[in-house]
C-alpha cells in the first residue's frame, strides 16, 4: 500500500488525519492527554476525556456504532481514549470517528 500511495504521501495523510483530530479536540474545548509534548505523534492522538464521562462507555458506544478507538493506558486508562490514524485509516474514516464522537458526548451529556 505505501508503494502504490508513495511514502511521501503516506506520511503527509498521517499528518493530516492528526491535525483533523488535534483541531477537533480544540475546537470542543477538550484537551489532549499530554499537552506538554514539544512534538505530537502522526500516528496516535491521546485524549482527555471531560470528568463526567466515562470512557469505557464511551468507546463501548463508538464500538456499538462499529467505531473502535484504543483505552487510555496506565494511569490514563480512566480519563482518557487514543485514535489512531495510520496504516489503512483515511481522512473519510477519522471524520466518521470525530462525527460519532459527538454524537456520543452529546448523548452522554444529556443523560447526566
């Protein structure tokens, strides 16, 4: 796959996909888990959960919308979620994650 789209070009779509997750995160007023680092990864974006909500209710219910996103790990596992965007994820796919992820706080904000 990385010969047919160009190495180049993969890595240029990782950046992409993690800035569209980054903007994301800001514009809702959330805040990544780790907002010190000096460099971001392309690959993975680790996010702070708001203290109301759940995360495992919440990937339970991406994964019920058939959107599968990674637990916070060690002592991030309960406040926060990781989205991966590499390997075979298109823009397409992390817009469809971020659009079910609204979807989701909202429900969740409303049931509280």
């Amino acid at each position: 796959m990385i010969h047919e789209e160009g190495l180049q070009a993969t890595f240029a779509r990782h950046e992409e996909m993690a800035l569209m997750v980054r903007r994301w995160v800001t514009e809702r007023g959330l805040s990544l888990q780790c907002p010190n680092q000096k460099r971001c990864s392309p690959t993975l974006t680790a996010i702070r959960i708001p203290p109301k909500l759940d995360p495992v209710v919440v990937r339970d219910r991406l994964k019920a919308r058939g959107i599968l996103i990674a637990r916070g790990i060690g002592r991030y596992e309960k406040c926060g979620v990781r989205i991966g965007h590499m390997g075979d994820i298109r823009p397409a796919d992390v817009k469809q994650t971020l659009d079910c992820l609204d979807e989701v706080f909202n429900s969740l904000r409303e049931d509280h």
